[in-house]
C-alpha cells in the first residue's frame, strides 16, 4: 500500500519531469536533470518508474484524464441552455471561451504531448484512441443542440463543420499560449470574435 511520502515523492517526480520534458523535449532530457528538478536522489525515479519512457506514458495517462475535463458535456450544455436566446455568434463565443479556460489550466501536459506523440507511436495511438474521437464529440455535441439555419449556410454536415471549428479554436489555442507570438497578443475575447466570424462568413468583404 501505497504511502503518502510515497505519493508526494512520486507527484514531484512527474511533475518535474514534465517541466523538463516541456522544455528540453522527451529525448534530451535526463533522469539526472528531473531528479534535480524533484529534489530526489537519481535512484529514487526509478523506485517509482522503470524507464523514462514509463514517465513519458504517465503523462500521457494524466493528460486522457485532463481531456475529460475538456470535454466537460455539461458544462457545455449548461452554456446552451442557460443561454438560449441569444444569437448564434455569441453562443459559440462563451462556449470557447469555457474551453480555453480549461485547456489554458492544463497546456502543460498537451504541449509535451503533442509534441512528443510525432516521434512515439504508442503515445500517438493512446491519443488517437483516447482524445481524438472526444476533441470531435465535443463540436459534435454543440452542433447538435445549436441550431444552424439551413437556409442561410452551406449544407457541410456535421463532421464537415466539426473538422473546420475545432481545427481554428485548437489553432488558436495553442498558437495563444506556446509563447510564438511575441507581444502582440489580442484580447482572447477579440480573437474568438474573429474566429467565429470567419467560421460563420469567410474572410471576403461582404
């Protein structure tokens, strides 16, 4: 059984390796830089990981059960409903603006693993299996208590649309908070304006 110093030793483990992973990148980090970071003897890792690839999974782990957070139904439904009458744009804006919020408290573990699943074949298979079909329920389920008019938008489909949103929020997500960007950053409500805008009419003038 399980002790809580055990516990405690194991969470300053993980958490310390997924600084360094963060920053130096799966490969080039080593079990000496994350026992430094934890504030452990070296040896003490591997009373609790076998390899370093073993971390590397528990983070993987750690971020399926994050993801769950993400796609928080929910929450989702309660925007929507408590929300109803008011125009499609804005909606949609609340919406990603709640899930910015909880992938922000999480990016940590995404930035490792999105970067880390283009060189590791088991972690990309966890995430096709275990994130990939959530990140489509989750525009899935917004497309299906939404109403789209018909009448005023291209007949896409549902998966069509779920492909197109989710790839610009996402976009957005992580271009806003892996640092690229310089200073120029604008207001993440002014950013979701635009998106939205360009989702529903394009980018021609009208």
């Amino acid at each position: 059984m399980a002790t809580k110093k055990g516990t405690d030793t194991k969470e300053k483990i993980f958490n310390a390796a997924l600084k360094v992973f963060a920053k130096k990148g799966f490969s080039a980090a080593t079990t000496a830089e994350i026992a430094e970071e934890a504030g452990v003897a070296q040896g003490t890792i591997f009373r609790y990981y076998k390899t370093k690839k073993d971390i590397l999974r528990g983070v993987m782990i750690e971020y399926v059960d994050k993801f769950d957070e993400f796609a928080d139904f929910d929450s989702i439904q309660k925007i929507i409903e408590d929300n109803a009458e008011k125009p499609l744009d804005e909606i949609l804006k609340l919406i990603v603006l709640n899930r910015y919020k909880a992938f922000k408290k999480n990016f940590h573990i995404s930035k490792v693993i999105h970067y880390e699943m283009q060189f590791h074949d088991d972690i990309m298979d966890m995430h096709l299996k275990k994130c990939k079909e959530k990140e489509g329920l989750v525009m899935k389920h917004i497309l299906q208590h939404i109403d789209i008019d018909e009448d005023k938008y291209k007949k896409l489909g549902q998966k069509s649309l779920s492909i197109i949103f989710t790839s610009m929020m996402f976009g957005m997500f992580f271009q806003r908070l892996n640092g690229v960007r310089g200073n120029d950053e604008i207001p993440i409500e002014k950013e979701i304006d635009i998106i939205i805008d360009v989702f529903f009419n394009g980018i021609l003038k009208r």
